[in-house]
C-alpha cells in the first residue's frame, strides 16, 4: 500500500515541455528508488538517488545488493534498473508535440524492463546497448537481463525487439513470448537463439527487480495506511469514470462485396476405401522427378509429453495430437520418390515405409511396413513443390459413416503412434514482394488427421483438443462451418502489416440440449531472416456440450510448423504451410473451466496439439473488396461464469454507447475495441465491472494486440493485454495476471453457424449495423481490503454478444414524427433446474415505436426462449453533443419477467436514427432465471 501511494504521488512529479525537438539535460525523474543506488551525472561526484531526483543527460545510474531504480522518462517511457546494475542514458532527443526523437541508453550490466513510451512507438525511436550487442524496442515492454554470464531479452508485449550482435550478425522478434538468448557471453559465445520465454526468464528479471522488506524508497517518514485512506487518492484514482471516449468522425456506410469462389481447391477422401491409392483429387500437376530425394520433418509420438508452462506429464499424448518436441520423436527423415513418381519411400525409426503418391490433393492408403505393421493414413500432395502424410498403426475398427445421430461417435477408434511427415519447397520473400502485394487470400484448412483416425470424419472445428471433439460428437463436428483462413496483405507483402484470421463455429440445438462451439485466431504473417515467411497468432475460442455443462475456454498458439530446413512457407507462390502448435517450444493448446470438474476425465485431458495442412484456394486483388477506416459504439452482453463461486452465472452487459467502442483500421488491417460490461443486477459479490480489451489499441499508437480486418464483414479479434482489467464494487483495480483469453467476431465472418437461434425468428439484414459474438476468461488477483476469501478472480464468458453502429449524437436526432423499428434479439440465458444449473443462447423478435416529438416510445421481445417481454422507452436528451442513448424497463404480462432494455439510435443511409442498436438484461423474483443480450433493429 505505501510503495503504491509513493509510485502514484512521484509519478505526477514528471513535466512535459513542448516545444521543438531538443536534446535535453533533464531527461527523467526518479519515480521509485530502493536505497543502494547511486548517480554520477557528468563531470560531479558520485551521490545516493533520492525520490523525486531529477536525472539528466548521460548520467550513471549504480545499483548495489538491494538497490532498485525506476527511471520516469518525460516520452512515459520507463526504466526499472534492478539490482547489481548499471545504465546511462546516452542520448534522449524528444518533440512532444510530434511524438518523435530518439532514446539511446547503455545497459552495462545487470537486469531492468524496459516499458515504451511515445518514442518506442517509432522504428528505431528506443535502443539500448550491451555488451553483447544492441537492442532496438518498438511499441513494447521487454526484460532485460545480463546476470549469470549470459544475456537474455525478453519481448513481453508489444510490435518488435531487435538484436545486432557483435559479429554484426541481426536477429528479430516480432512477437511477445519470445526470448533472444545467449548462453555464455562470458566465454565468448555470442551466437543468439530465439525461443519462447520460459519460466527461468520471467523470474530471474522479477527476482531482480523485487523490492526488499522495510525499504521506504528515500523518503524520511513513509505515509501510515491511515494517512493514505484518507488522502482523498482513492476517489482521485479509482473513483474515475470507467470509460472515457472521445469524439470521433462520421464514417460513409458502404455495401460489402464477397470473396469470389474462384480457383478453390476441394480435397476430399473416402474413408471407407481399401486400395492403397483411394482417389485423385485435382488437376494433374507435374509429379517429382523419380530417384528425387525429399528431407522431410516426421514427428511422432513419445511414450511421454511434458507441457510447456504445465507441472504434469501426458503418459499418453499421441491421442491428444501431441507430437514431436523431444529429440526421438522430433527428427528429418530422406524419402525418395519412386514408381515414376506414385510412390515416396523412406525409414522411419529402423522401419522402410513405402507410400502412394497422388498425382495430387489428398488420398487414403493403407500399407504393410517392411516391420510387418500395417499402417493406414493419408497423404497430400500439391505438384512438385510440397508433400505431407499422417499414418498410424491398423486402427483395431472400421472407418466410421458419420452417424446421424446427435453426439454419437460410435466409440472412438484407436489409435496408436501417429505420424505426421511433411516437406516442401521454401517459399521465396521477394518473389511475393510484388506479386503478394495489395491481395486477400483464401486458404482451406485440412481436418486434424487424429481427429479423422479417432472419430472416422473431418471436421473444420480447428485448433481442437481430440478429446473434446468426441464430446461434442460427430453428427456435431460435421456440422461445423468456417471462415477459411483469409490473410490480407499491403502494398509489400513482407514490410506492411500482413494479417491473417481463421474462425470456425456452430450453435447447434436450442435450450438444453444447445452445443455450441467457436474456434478463432488472428495474428501477422511475417518475414524471418532465417526461416523466411512465419505465421502466428493465438488460440482462442471454446465450446460448451450441453446446456448442463461448464463452457470451456482455449489457449495456445497457433503457428505454421516449419519443415526439416527450418522453411515454413511453401511453394514458390505461397500455396502451402502447416499450421499447428508450438511443436518444438512443447507449447501446447490448453482448455479451463469456471466450472470444476472439467468434462474431461483429468488435468492432463485440458492439453492437446492439432496439425492442419494449408492449401491456397482464391487469391484476388483487395481491391475487389469494401473495407472502410471507421469507429463505431454500441453494447455488449455476457453471462460470466464466476469460478471463485463455482461457477455461477451472472449477467452482465452495457448500459450506454460509449462502454464499446470498436475501431477499424483498413490502412493497417487492423481493428480494436474496448468494451465495459456492468453488474447491473449487483448478483456478483464484490465485481462491478469488466473491462475488456480486443485487437489493437484505439487509445495509443501503433499495433499491440491480435487482430485482422479482411474486409467490412469479416474480421477477428483476440487478446489486448494492455487494456482489459476488472473493477470492484469499491472502485479498486484488478490487473489481469495472464493474457486474457478473448475473442471479438462479427456475425457475418462463419455464415450460417448461429441458424439454429433463428428457426423462428426473423433475422435482422440490419447491413449498416454491427453484431457478433465475444467471449474472454479473465483472471487476476484481488487485493483490496474487502476481497472475498479467495482472492483469485477466474471470470469466464462464452459467446457472449455485441452489437454496434454509428451512433448519432443527442442533437442529430429528428425532433417531430414518428418511426417504427424491426429487428432481433440475441443473448445468452442461465437458469436453475432441478438437474442443475442450465446456459445456453437464444434469439428473439425485436420492434419498437418511437415518437421524436415525445420522446418515448415502446419496446418489445418476443419469443425469446417461449418468453415475451416489453416496455415504454424514453430519451434521449441531454448535451447535443453527446451520444444519444435510451432506457426503458421491460416486463411481461404474467408478471413473471422484469429488466431493463438501454440502447441508441443509429445513423443509417436514410439518415440519423435508421437504427437501432442496445441491450437488455431480464430475471424472474427468485433470479433462477436471468437473461441478457443485444437488440438490432431498423425503419
């Protein structure tokens, strides 16, 4: 409490100056200080740091044993030196009024984080020299740390860390939770790796940066508790309004086009087949010259599997799709090309295995190893320039017929060792320079091949833990629709912001007996300078089986897995890459619940890793495309499962526009939004709020989430960090401990996956409108003096909903006549049954009348699961400034239903008020039954 009174009281020491760009003498402030640290400004003694010091140009800044320093820099960039380190800034150029300059520091030994302020938003704007080499930050907060002989940097957040080394030799890494190591500078080995930032990085930075007990930060009589309680700080602090939003310009509302069909490639396989080449797929292209040699990466299955950020140990992960990882079962393989072409023979494991070859797609075999084992499995093949298959041990059943019964598999197949074998050709960066630029494209994913061994179908349910597949059941998985993965580029393929999304889902059913089920990611295509063109991103989403059951929630990587030669995009036009888990990093998927126990028989059940082949199928000019630069607000809903109290459901949702907004970026393929939902019901016993960051920031500059804007109806997306935390009913913040687990998708990115909601309701066209579905777990640790027992907050939502437009100020609105709305309803119900609690999704008609001269009006919804419920209106008025907004309560004639309905008029082509978007929120006396969502509607 008093180190955080005294990080708050400094922090407000620091002065902006504006004016031109100047290199100036006093270039920080010393905003904490542990005792033990000294400073040695230019030309003058050596003294102790002081709290609230002025530090100035090329001063040394020493740490002792217990020394710590946080350095405030007047960009807000800042410097946490910790102990037993040394650090100079050397040059600190900054022109407030532009956000430019230049920061120069030294790190001469020791461990500090770095956190970006304006300056570290630019390219080359932050770098930092060692005496390993030089590192360059941008838009980011990393560790760095020279302790132990060795150098470690670590990219916690942010767009790039950058290293030249000493030989001169560059490496990059463009994505948080990578580690650039080297092992042993003090020997003189100065070669870096790049891997993920384990454990060890974390906490040797954190060990060095710990404060030490009755340290008081310089100052001569630290507050007491009392004193800071009644500071009047809180209400200054916490006491401030959630969400701030700024004015914003009127976008233009435009109609999108679609993707055109043209140039797909379909792979199908008979799975009932028995000849050892089932059938050709498509076209006839050039097979591999006969005698070729082909290096191909092959990874198996290990009699064991140690997750990557788990305490665990999977004894049997071939059927949860974890392969490769360890050196046995991760290794190149030479394969030659046989037969004129038709056959690939090569030994694994002691073990020749000669496969059927297509001439090209995919195709079914089954064969006897020079072993004596029969092996069944799939090969795929696109002409001379890639080749990948899967096969495991002769499954002990026949291939299943999809069943048509719901969630019935059959009994899973067996399967035992997997393997997975792939190569081709490196796709070449600059040959994509021009040809890649400006264009989306569209690629089809293959099934999972354990899921197809274990389950007897495909299924684009991707990124998916086998084991869940199987609750869900096949005639669900068959089910499943996709958006393909759509990437789009900019006018240079490798230096602009290339973005990729893929998403899948399927709400099948109503009330109970409701599956439901989405998987997203969304991330950048970039170029490495060794393994040439990578894709990354995050595994998000989840599902839920039944009404009856927790939801469950994903995390993870996806990323392309490269080949033998480190390659990972392939074809000499991009046509091809496998995209899956971090195979060698043992990062694997991982699932959680709100509610325990999870449905899968045990912890080491929660891991899983999933491989799918990337076949390119359209690839068209962005031209073709509508994709508009605008900013929109509107209204979210959820219902969150809180698993500090077992679970339970709680609704929550917006109350007014400004609480989401959502940002589209066209020029940068990006979108952002953040999002505030209420306690409104004050059913949970000490949160009062979520705020939830998605995609990149709306509020600083630069990229620093997940997201991808392919064109005006399909975007995603995932995770922002820096912007999502919860709030107490005491106004206190919890900061999340963890990336947040979260996702933002528009209803029209997976046509037709949400058909089930509106068998008898009329979907609103509503094309000037936004609505779509999110879901996050956010956790963290409440530590304000009236948090519950347990102080770990683990909130979970599953596709909750949203719904957006451009919202019309109060003074834009007609002031005579009348108008009448139509539309939907959608949101999310909880309930209490005699067989426990119940969740599912539901959907509903939504009209309302509204008169401009009178302000009010009436609402309704009707056949929302079986209820109908409705209410007067009025507003808005207020600031003619201001986003309008109106609020109404809702009932129904038996009396059994009460709520309150919130929402706003929306600019339309035909004027100010063409739209309606909000949201609701309903219960019954007893609050065993509660219901939240949104409403769009229009004239």
């Amino acid at each position: 409490m008093r180190r955080q009174y005294v990080m708050a009281a400094l922090g407000a020491a620091l002065v902006m100056v504006p004016g031109a760009a100047t290199a100036r003498s006093d270039v920080g402030v010393a905003a904490a200080v542990n005792q033990d640290a000294l400073r040695t400004p230019p030309g003058a003694p050596t003294r102790t740091v002081v709290l609230g010091d002025n530090l100035i140009f090329r001063e040394r800044i020493e740490t002792a044993g217990e020394g710590l320093v946080q350095i405030l820099l007047v960009d807000g960039s800042t410097f946490t030196v910790g102990a037993n380190s040394d650090l100079v800034i050397d040059e600190f150029v900054y022109d407030p009024d532009a956000g430019t300059g230049r920061l120069v520091a030294t790190l001469g030994k020791g461990v500090a984080r770095f956190v970006g302020g304006r300056l570290s938003k630019n390219a080359g704007g932050v770098t930092v020299k060692t005496p390993v080499g030089t590192i360059g930050i941008r838009g980011g907060i990393a560790n760095l740390n020279l302790l132990d002989g060795g150098a470690r940097f670590s990219l916690l957040f942010g767009d790039e860390l950058s290293f030249t080394g000493l030989n001169g030799e560059s490496r990059r890494i463009y994505e948080r939770g990578y580690t650039l190591a080297i092992a042993s500078a003090q020997a003189g080995n100065y070669r870096p790796e790049i891997r993920r930032t384990n454990q060890a990085d974390i906490a040797g930075v954190q060990q060095g940066l710990a404060g030490r007990s009755g340290q008081t930060g310089g100052i001569s009589a630290p507050p007491t508790d009392t004193q800071v309680r009644n500071s009047g700080l809180g209400q200054t602090n916490s006491g401030r309004p959630v969400v701030a939003v700024l004015p914003r310009p009127r976008p233009e509302v435009v109609q999108s086009t679609r993707i055109t069909e043209g140039g797909q490639v379909v792979n199908e396989i008979n799975h009932g087949a028995t000849g050892d080449i089932i059938r050709e797929v498509v076209g006839d292209p050039p097979p591999p010259v006969d005698g070729g040699e082909v290096v191909m990466r092959v990874l198996t299955a290990a009699a064991s599997y140690d997750p990557a950020f788990e305490t665990f140990t999977v004894t049997d992960p071939g059927r949860q799709g974890l392969i490769g990882g360890t050196p046995g079962s991760d290794i190149t393989a030479t394969f030659t090309v046989t037969g004129g072409g038709t056959q690939l023979t090569g030994t694994i494991g002691g073990e020749t295995i000669t496969i059927p070859l297509p001439t090209g797609g995919e195709a079914a075999f089954r064969v006897v190893t020079s072993g004596g084992r029969t092996v069944a499995g799939s090969v795929y093949r696109n002409g001379d320039h890639f080749l990948a298959f899967t096969y495991f041990e002769e499954i002990t059943a026949p291939l299943l017929i999809p069943s048509e019964v719901p969630g019935d598999i059959g009994g899973p197949l067996v399967v035992n060792e997997p393997t997975f074998g792939f190569w081709g050709v490196r796709t070449d960066p600059d040959a994509l320079r021009v040809a890649g630029a400006n264009q989306i494209r569209r690629y089809h994913l293959s099934s999972d091949p354990v899921h197809v061994a274990r389950t007897g179908i495909g299924h684009d349910l991707y990124f998916l833990n086998p084991l869940a597949g199987e609750m869900l059941g096949s005639y669900f998985l068959q089910n499943v629709r996709t958006s393909d993965l759509l990437t789009v580029t900019g006018p240079n393929l490798t230096e602009n912001d290339t973005r990729f999304l893929v998403a899948s889902m399927l709400i099948q059913g109503q009330g109970a007996n409701q599956a439901s089920a989405i998987s997203v990611s969304a991330g950048r295509i970039y170029e490495d300078e060794e393994d040439g063109l990578v894709v990354g991103g995050p595994r998000r989403g989840g599902f839920r089986v039944s009404g009856y059951d927790p939801s469950v929630l994903y995390a993870g990587p996806v990323s392309s897995v490269p080949g033998g030669d480190g390659s990972h995009v392939f074809g000499p036009n991009g046509e091809n890459f496998v995209l899956g888990f971090g195979v060698g990093d043992l990062d694997t998927g991982n699932d959680s619940s709100a509610r325990l126990p999870l449905p899968y028989e045990s912890v080491t059940d929660t891991v899983s890793g999933y491989m799918h082949v990337a076949q390119v199928a359209s690839i068209s000019p962005v031209g073709e495309f509508t994709r508009t630069s605008r900013l929109l607000n509107g209204y979210a809903s959820g219902m969150v499962e809180v698993g500090s109290n077992g679970g339970a459901a709680v609704p929550f949702w917006s109350l007014t526009p400004e609480m989401l907004t959502i940002g589209f970026d066209a020029v940068n393929n990006s979108v952002g939004a953040s999002m505030t939902v209420l306690d409104t019901f004050e059913a949970d016993d000490h949160l009062a709020a979520l705020v939830l960051g998605f995609g990149d920031s709306l509020f600083t500059t630069g990229p620093n989430g997940q997201s991808a804007l392919i064109d005006d109806d399909r975007y995603a997306l995932t995770y922002n960090f820096g912007e999502t935390f919860a709030v107490t009913d005491e106004g206190s913040i919890i900061a999340p401990d963890s990336n947040p687990r979260s996702y933002m998708v528009p209803s029209t990115l997976v046509a037709g996956a949400d058909n089930d909601l509106f068998t008898d309701v009329a979907r609103c066209t509503c094309a000037f409108l936004e609505w779509g579905y999110w879901g996050t777990r956010f956790r963290g640790e409440d530590v304000s003096e009236t948090a519950p027992f347990d102080p770990r907050r683990r909130d979970f939502v599953h596709l909750g909903t949203w719904a957006a437009g451009d919202v019309s100020t109060f003074g834009e609105l007609p002031t005579v006549g009348s108008a009448s709305y139509a539309g939907h309803a959608v949101g999310n119900v909880a309930r209490t049954t005699t067989d426990g609690p119940v969740q599912y999704l539901a959907a509903g008609n939504f009209n309302m009348t509204y008169d401009f001269g009178a302000r009010s009006g009436t609402a309704s919804i009707t056949n929302f699961d079986g209820y109908n419920f409705g209410g007067s209106v009025l507003g808005p008025s207020g600031n003619p400034e201001g986003l309008n907004h109106f609020i109404g309560g809702l009932g129904n004639p038996e009396e059994t239903l009460s709520g309150v309905l919130t929402g706003s008029f929306v600019r339309g082509p035909g004027g100010p008020a063409q739209g309606v978007v909000g949201s609701f929120g309903v219960s019954d006396p007893s609050g065993s039954y509660t219901a939240t969502g949104v409403v769009v509607g229009q004239q």
